[in-house]
C-alpha cells in the first residue's frame, strides 16, 4: 500500500482537490434549488478554474479569469440576484425535471469519457519549466497580431459608444421658458 502511495506524484495530490473544488462548485451551480446557493457555487466554480490555470502555469489565464469572471461578472450576477426583491422566497428556482433522462445521459458520458481516458495512449514527458506566458501574449499583440488588436479595439470602443448613446436619456428642453403673458394671464 505505501509502495502504490509513494508512486503517486505530488504534483497530482495539489491537482486533486483543486479539481474536486471546481467540480464541487459546478455540482452546486446544477444542483442547488435556490438561485442564491447557486450564484455562490459559482463563485467556487470560477475560483477553482483559477487554480486549475495557475496550476497549468498559465498565469495570464488565471489573472484573467479572476479579475473577468470572478471579480466583473460574478458580482454582477450577485448583485442582481441580491437586489431582485423576495428572491430568497423562492425556493424552487432550479426544477428537478427528466431526472432519469439526465441520469441516463450523464450515465452514458461518463462511461464513454471512462473508455477514453482508460483506452488512450497518454504521453508522458518532464514538465517544461515554468516561464510567464504574458510576454508570450504581450508579444504576440504588439507584433504579428498588432493590426487585429487595433481593430478589435477600436470595433470595442464603437460598440461602447453606440451604447452609451442608445441607453442615454434624452432630456427635452423647452424652446423658450413659459411665461405667465404666453399662458393666457395677464402680465
């Protein structure tokens, strides 16, 4: 037994439960009758995908991911969860409905992905170093691709614009002020 246990690398026992969180949060996203329950599950979920990327050594991803996912549009969603009035009322907010079609299908996947990963021939190599994959990206963005990066932010500043012009309120303001002398009184 302890010969099976120290043949396990150590890089798979720090893989291990940061996959069991994500997975954990995802279960809670699905499953969770109560849409506050499930918001905070995500929250787990989108935490568990940023150790999974810093674990991978793709730091930009997980940086990414933190400050987009789980610092902009998680709190959107809390928010607007939190502000719908009597939401925490509602207790059936994720039906249970096929629940033995879900469970066939997930039946069924399961054991095609469980053939799969028995059945591949995996590779394996040494790890490469770890090596910051910023400069990578920053290179490629200000080099090759600097033309599409241009684009694309000028297409996202247009976008912006044309929002901020369709969403703003037009204030009407009236040719000239009223007067007593234009409403029939007398001056």
């Amino acid at each position: 037994m302890l010969d099976a246990l120290s043949q396990i690398p150590p890089s798979f026992l720090v893989f291990l439960p940061i996959a069991a969180f994500t997975v954990a949060g995802a279960m809670g996203v699905a499953f969770s009758r109560n849409i506050v329950y499930s918001a905070f599950s995500l929250l787990a979920a989108f935490v568990g995908m940023v150790g999974l990327f810093a674990f991978l050594s793709a730091d930009f991803l997980a940086v990414v991911q933190l400050m987009v996912y789980v610092g902009g549009i998680l709190v959107l969603i809390l928010f607007a969860v939190m502000l719908t009035s009597r939401i925490s009322e509602t207790k059936n907010s994720n039906p249970l409905h096929n629940l033995v079609v879900g469970g066939l299908t997930l039946l069924a996947l399961l054991s095609v992905l469980g053939i799969a990963v028995v059945k591949f021939a995996w590779p394996t190599r040494t790890a490469p170093p770890f090596s910051p994959t910023s400069e990578v990206i920053g290179d490629a963005f200000l080099g090759p691709y600097l033309l599409p990066f241009e684009v694309a932010g000028i297409l996202l500043l247009a976008a912006m614009l044309a929002a901020v012009v369709v969403a703003r309120k037009e204030i009407k303001e009236d040719d000239e002020p009223a007067s007593d002398a234009s409403q029939g009184g007398t001056p």
